[in-house]
C-alpha cells in the first residue's frame, strides 16, 4: 500500500511551537513563584507586624548583704511583750471615754470613768457615820473627865470620912466604864474611817487609769454600755475598755524548726525584714530561746530583739529574720549593693543558661542571669538586670528575641 505523504507530514510535530518550555508557560512559572514570595514575605510582615500581648512586672531594688552570712533564715512575727486590755475592777456603767485609738496615753492617764452616782451617795453616808463616830468619842472624853473629877472629889471626902465608901465605889465604876466607852468609841472611829476609805477606793476605781505608757490599739466600748471585770449579762455587757500596748516592748518571736535549732544561741546577731518594707532591713539580736518545744509542729521558739525601735515597726507584722554566723556578723553591716528582684516565673531556662525577657521599647531583649537568693515567689538576680527595668512574667505566644510585643 503506498504511503501518502501528505498525511505523514500532517502527523509531523513541530519543536518550535511544542517544546518543553513554550514562552507562556515559563512566564506563568515566574508568575507563580513571584506570587509565593510576596504571600511568604507577607505573611512575615505580618507576624512581625502584630505584637504579642505579655504581662511584665518591675525589677524591684533589694540590698544583697545579709545572704553570705546567713547560717538560718525564719519567719515570724512582731509581738508587744506588754499589751493589756484594761477593764474595771467593778461592774458598772461607762459615763465617758477619754481615749481613741492610736493615742498615746502616760501611765496613770484617765482612760475612762463609769456612772458615781452611787458611790458618791455611799461615800457620803461613810462620811456621816465617821462624824457621827467622832462625835459619840468626844462626849465619851467628856463625861470621863468629868467623872474623874468626880473621882478625885470623892477620895478626899472619904479620906475626911464624910461620905461613904459605896460613893467611891460608885465613882471609881464610873471612871471605869467611861474608859472602856472610850476605847469603843475610838474603835467605832477606825472602823468608820477604814470604811470611809472604802468607800473612797470604790469611787476611785470607777475612774479607769493605764496601768503603763502605750499607745491605745483599740476602743472597746462606748458611754452608756455596761462593763465588767468578768463576762456577765450575756453579749450586751464589756469585759474591756481599750487595749494599750507598750510600744518599747516590741520584739519578734520566731518558731525555728527543731532539725536547725543547733545554729541559733543567745546574743547571735540577725538581720530582720518586714513583709510591709522587704527592702528595709533591720539589725537584731537573740534575747533567748525558750526551754521547751511544740510536739505538734517540731519547732523551738525564738525570742529576738530589735537593736533599734522604729515606729513603722507595729505588733503582729510578718517578720523574716536571717540568723547570722559570728564570724561574718559584722561583714553584713558593711555597705551592701543593690540587686533586682524579680517573681520567680520571669526566669527561663535554655539548657544550662537562665534568661529572661526585657521589654524595652515595644520590642523584646533576651539576656541572661545570674541568679542569687531565691524564695517561693521571688528570685534575686546578681547580673543581667538592672531594678526598674521590665521584665516578661507570663504571655500566651512563644516569644523570641526582638519580637515586638504588647504589655497587658
């Protein structure tokens, strides 16, 4: 069969217009790629673009001196060793109030006075029946006198035997009774005296006074309520005026475990913080540890002594106290530096290296630390961060150095 030619050239591909990489295809290629790079380019700019919300917390100043000496720390708190409730010695009602708290009061002020009306009658009874007394004695002296006269005009008369001798009898019984008269008209008066005196006493004791110098920490009670030495007549009846504490009397008192009580002694320096003010801190000493332990929670108590009273020193502050070895004691009165402190959930960890993240300028900064004194919830930072500077405390975005954030 002879081939057509003509149609064999009709089946004939041609390179220039089927190629692997016609012109229109390496076009829509580049167009593709060009597309990628700007959606890639894209979607970093906006990554970058959005800022990630953080919270942060400010470094905060402490004083790193007492740490290299401390043998202990403990906790505990500020206690008054003298602090009284004052109250009456007898039942009765409040007629004025005299104190507020926060007052200073000297000792012997009048804190308060309670209703006189009866002792002032009482008192004026007593004052009757002493004058009654006195008077019934100076009569008795009287009539003894005069029965001594008597006495002596008799004698003589016997003696010229011109009157009886019952007369002398009579006289000298007389005299005699008129001194037993005396001697208990003159017990009445002692009696009406101490009774008088009394009866002064009770008055007095319805004007309330403080036992010592203090401060008055409380108001108990108010006029026209009732008070009483003892609980009586159910809720509507005060046991106390006010509370005065002595303010010289300030010490602490620390409960140390019994395990670590062997690096505590009498007279060893400390140094104490109080919650209120952590970066104050104050020298102390040990006054004495007390002869006897709590089965309950294994601890000794401590008692320890300011070496100087400050009035932002109040009873019942939270108290941490670094105990002090003797040889270094000294070494933490000398001047100590400033370090940061941060909560301990802004340190991270990156294999063996602790960093955190510092905000500065809208933007993050990685740096590492050296960590010193730690706690439950706060972590000092020998290097790395300055106090006052931003650090990041929680955020819920993986974050990287540089990336520019958002504080909460």
């Amino acid at each position: 069969m002879p081939i057509e030619r003509d149609k064999l050239n009709a089946l004939r591909i041609e390179r220039s217009e089927s190629g692997p990489n016609p012109p229109h295809a390496r076009w829509l290629a580049l167009a593709l790629a060009g597309l990628a790079v700007i959606a890639a380019a894209l979607s970093l700019w906006q990554r970058r673009e959005k800022p990630a919300l953080v919270q942060v917390a400010v470094a905060a100043s402490v004083e790193d001196g007492a740490a290299p000496s401390a043998v202990l720390s403990a906790t505990g708190y500020v206690v008054a060793r003298r602090l009284a409730t004052i109250s009456s010695k007898v039942t009765g009602r409040v007629s004025e109030i005299l104190v507020e708290e926060g007052m200073s009061v000297e000792a012997g002020q009048v804190l308060a006075r309670l209703d006189d009306s009866t002792a002032k009658a009482e008192l004026a009874l007593a004052e009757s029946q002493l004058a009654a007394a006195r008077n019934t004695l100076n009569e008795t002296e009287v009539r003894l006198r005069e029965a001594q006269r008597t006495l002596t005009r008799s004698r003589t008369l016997r003696e010229q035997k011109l009157t009886s001798q019952a007369d002398l009898d009579a006289a000298e019984a007389e005299v005699e009774a008129l001194k037993a008269r005396l001697d208990a008209g003159r017990g009445d008066v002692a009696v009406a005296e101490r009774s008088l005196g009394l009866t002064r006493q009770n008055l007095d004791d319805l004007t309330i006074r403080a036992p010592f110098a203090g401060v008055v920490v409380s108001k108990d009670a108010q006029p026209g309520e009732m008070i009483s030495p003892v609980s009586a007549g159910g809720g509507f009846t005060r046991t106390g005026i006010c509370t005065v504490v002595d303010m010289d009397s300030r010490e602490i008192e620390i409960d140390v475990n019994e395990a670590y009580i062997n690096r505590v002694q009498a007279g060893q320096h400390a140094m104490a913080r109080l919650d209120a003010y952590a970066d104050w801190k104050i020298p102390a000493h040990v006054i004495n540890i007390v002869p006897t332990a709590d089965r309950q929670k294994a601890t000794v108590r401590v008692r320890m002594a300011f070496d100087q009273l400050d009035p932002r020193i109040l009873p019942d502050m939270g108290v941490r106290v670094d105990f002090l070895s003797e040889e270094k004691a000294g070494a933490a009165t000398q001047e100590t530096r400033a370090v940061a402190s941060i909560p301990a959930s802004a340190v991270r960890r990156d294999g063996d290296t602790d960093y955190v993240l510092i905000v500065k300028d809208d933007a993050l900064e990685r740096r590492a630390v050296r960590i010193g004194r730690t706690s439950s919830d706060s972590v000092e930072l020998l290097s790395g961060v300055r106090p006052g500077e931003r650090v990041v405390t929680t955020s819920d975005e993986q974050l990287s150095d540089g990336q520019r954030v958002r504080v909460n």
